[in-house]
C-alpha cells in the first residue's frame, strides 16, 4: 500500500463513475487512481486517458489480480453489486459499492462472506455531507423538538430504453435508483429503522419497471416517514423534517453541488409562508470525496466506517417490504 495512500481500481466507464465519483476519489487526499477496468478494452484505455489513469483491463478479473490495488470502486449495473463486490473481496480488495448494494436483501446478506479484514461500504454520498451532519445535529440539540415526520421527493424524467434505469431485469426502476435515497434519510435522522411498510406503485407498460412510488414508512413511536420517487416526471428533490417544535429543510438534499453553497432552513411555522425561517449556509463540499476519504482513512487504519454489511442488508429489506406491499396491496412488516 502506497504511504499513507490507498490506490483505487475502477469498475466500467459507466457515467457516475466518469464523471462524479472517480474524479472525486482522485481529489481525496488519501486516494490514488492506478487503473480502470471495462468488458471492453478500447473503452477502458480511453476512460483512462480522458482521466489520466495509468492502467486500464479489458476484465474486471485482470483488475481484481492487480497487486498495485487496494480498493474497488464498483459502479456496475445492480445486478453485479453483489459478485462483482464478492470477487474484489475475495481478491483481497476493500469495496466501495454504488446502492442499492443488490436486487434483494437475500442477495446482499451474501456479502456477509466478505473477509473481516475487508473495508466494505454501500455508496450513500450524501451521509458525508456536512448539511446531512447539521441536520442531525439540529435534531439531536432538540431544537425540533420530538421528530414525528419526514417527507422526501426525489424524481426526474428518463424514457431511455437503453439507460439501465429502466431495464427491469438487472434491477432498474426508481425505488432502487432513487426510492433508496428517502430511505436512507430516514434511518439516518430517525437513528432507526422502519417496522412496517405500505406503497403505491405504477409501473412502465413497456420496461416494467417503477416509474411512479409513493411509500409510507411506519418508524414506530408515532414517527413517519412518506416520499414520492419517480422516473419520468419533473426534476425534484426535497427533504423534510417536521418536529413538535419546528421543521428542518434540505433544499438540495440527494445531488448537492460539488462547488457551490448549499441551504438548510429552520422553521417554526409563523408565518406559513416560510419568510422568517432560519437560513443556514453551509461551505462547498463534494459529498463523494469526503465519502472516498473517510473509506480510504478507514482502509489506512483510521476511524472506522459507520456503514458496513449490515447496514447495507437493513436498507435492503426496507425495499424489500415496499415491493411485497405492491403485490400485496397492504402493510408489510420489515423483515428484522
């Protein structure tokens, strides 16, 4: 391992990849890109020279027996989050995976086989970024008082049929893509997880996948979560919390800007119109860099990560619960 560096291999060119998380890996101190991997050797060599990465593999295998490699960055389609995250891991490579982690919580409690000595974490970006550590500080303080509800949307329009977002069988969809987001939001502020579940969804005719959720989430203790995600309508995220005594808002919750400021509001409802809520700015932040140095300070022996294994099977079976509720029409426990 290189001095106080981990140097990361790269999985496909795929798009997030290219153009947000491994220019960020290469921008967090403690990281190094050495090498990019594709089924398609011409595509890697070229992703390489667009980032200025020495090495490129026309297999993900040839990556994987790299000895100059530490880490994985696996950015792959959902269906291979799961072997191809097994086949780093059993390489001796530490895992950094893009959610969801697998097509089914059965799927991802396979990643219990990863070996103890491996680094390994589900890619939820946004648990980096400073305006999500406010918030859980504002909640904590008590300023909101008891946290009865949180209410999230997160949409966007793609009618691609070529995109792997509508391409059902190797787990497109928009509770996978983004539905996991409001999730993840909710365990983080609450500090818990869901116990039940109930959802409305409306699928593609022709990809058969979600295009339109709705979801409520029982958290038990009169706490509730309900978030809209969808596939093809109008770009837009938010996040609330409402409390007792107050709400907090996210503005840009899920795609904050790498370089610019980002808003949280504090409210107390007088007036409703929001024009005397509490402003709060914070500093630019690329929330996937401070994501790969916290993996990589890990990996160096440092703090350890919050999110492992097991927080990556949880965040599953919540989607779980949404999709049997779908069939089922009614309120499905979440699996414990």
């Amino acid at each position: 391992m290189a001095a106080q560096k981990i140097r990361w291999g790269i999985l496909s060119t795929a798009n997030i990849g290219m153009q947000k998380v491994t220019p960020a890996i290469m921008a967090s101190p403690s990281s190094e890109v050495v090498a990019i991997a594709s089924r398609d050797a011409a595509k890697a060599r070229a992703a390489a020279d667009t980032l200025g990465i020495a090495k490129s593999y026309g297999t993900y295998e040839e990556l994987f027996a790299d000895p100059d490699i530490d880490a994985v960055y696996n950015p792959l389609p959902n269906h291979l989050h799961v072997p191809m995250t097994l086949a780093a891991a059993r390489a001796g490579k530490h895992v950094l995976c893009e959610k969801p982690i697998a097509l089914s919580s059965g799927e991802a409690e396979q990643l219990r086989d990863i070996p103890d000595n491996i680094v390994f974490m589900e890619a939820f970006m946004v648990r980096f970024h400073p305006q999500w550590h406010r918030i859980r500080e504002i909640i904590r303080s008590g300023e909101l008082g008891e946290i009865r509800s949180i209410n999230a949307v997160f949409t966007y329009h793609n009618v691609d049929p070529g995109n792997v977002r509508n391409q059902a069988d190797i787990g497109g969809g928009g509770i996978m893509d983004i539905g996991c987001y409001p999730i993840t939001a909710a365990r983080y502020f609450f500090e818990g997880e869901p116990e039940r579940v109930v959802s409305l969804v409306e699928r593609d005719p022709d990809f058969g996948t979600d295009r339109l959720a709705s979801v409520l989430a029982d958290f038990g203790g009169g706490r509730q979560l309900s978030f809209t995600c969808s596939t093809q309508a109008t770009p837009h995220q938010r996040v609330q919390i409402f409390g007792t005594k107050a709400k907090a808002e996210l503005i840009i919750p899920f795609n904050a800007p790498p370089n610019e400021r980002t808003a949280i509001t504090i409210d107390i409802g007088a007036p409703f119109d929001g024009s005397l809520a509490r402003r709060e700015i914070l500093p630019a932040c690329d929330q996937y860099t401070e994501q790969a140095e916290a993996f990589a300070q890990a990996v160096l022996g440092g703090t350890p990560l919050p999110y492992g294994v097991e927080d990556a099977i949880k965040s599953m079976r919540v989607i779980d619960a949404i999709f049997e509720s779908e069939k089922s029409g009614g309120w499905i426990s979440v699996k414990r």
